[in-house]
C-alpha cells in the first residue's frame, strides 16, 4: 500500500473506533470509506483531521462547510442541532476523528 493509503486506513480504522466508542453498531462501510476518501487532501494536518466538540467556531464551521455545503441542509437550525448532538454523544473523546464526527452528523439529519 502507498503511504496515503496506509494513512487513510488507520484514519478508518481510528474512526470505526470511535463510532464504536459511541455506541454505533451497524456502521455503514461505504458510507464512512467514502468519507475518509474526501479527508484524503488534509490527511497529513493533524489539526485538520480532528474536531473540537467544545469550540463553537469549529461546530460553526462543520455545519456551513459539511451540513450545507456537502449534505445541502440549508435548516441552519436542524444543522446545528445534529452538529451539538453529535459534539455531546462524542464529548468523551478526546481527539474527535472528523470522519467518525461526519458520518454520526449525516447519520443524524437522516
């Protein structure tokens, strides 16, 4: 395997973790595959490929560049809400896997 592709397993594989962590059982694998793929261009930032539950600018920023932009939930409302549930079900994660974090946001808004 390539390097990116070694990164981006252990980002899957770090994610199906944490989604286990929270509760997550039947987890969609093309779903989150999918997911880990989009995060292919920041996978080296370890900033990037992480979430902050607590800061609301960082929320803000997953709900206008995830929920809108990538889902097309324009309900800022319904948006937040399911980003704050997420951030809530996985607060006792330290280091939030953005991926995990994404698919629990999408799994959310249905």
């Amino acid at each position: 395997m390539s390097e990116l592709a070694d990164k981006l397993a252990k980002l899957k594989s770090q994610a199906t973790s944490q989604l286990n962590d929270c509760g997550v059982s039947n987890i969609d694998d093309a779903l989150l595959s999918k997911l880990v793929d989009n995060l292919k261009l920041i996978v080296d930032n370890k900033d990037a490929i992480l979430v902050s539950g607590k800061d609301p600018v960082e929320l803000e920023t997953v709900r206008k560049n995830f929920v809108v932009k990538k889902l097309g939930v324009e309900d800022a409302d319904k948006g937040a809400a399911a980003v704050a549930k997420v951030a809530e079900k996985m607060s006792g994660i330290r280091m939030k896997n953005r991926a995990a974090f994404y698919y629990m946001v999408q799994k959310e808004l249905g």
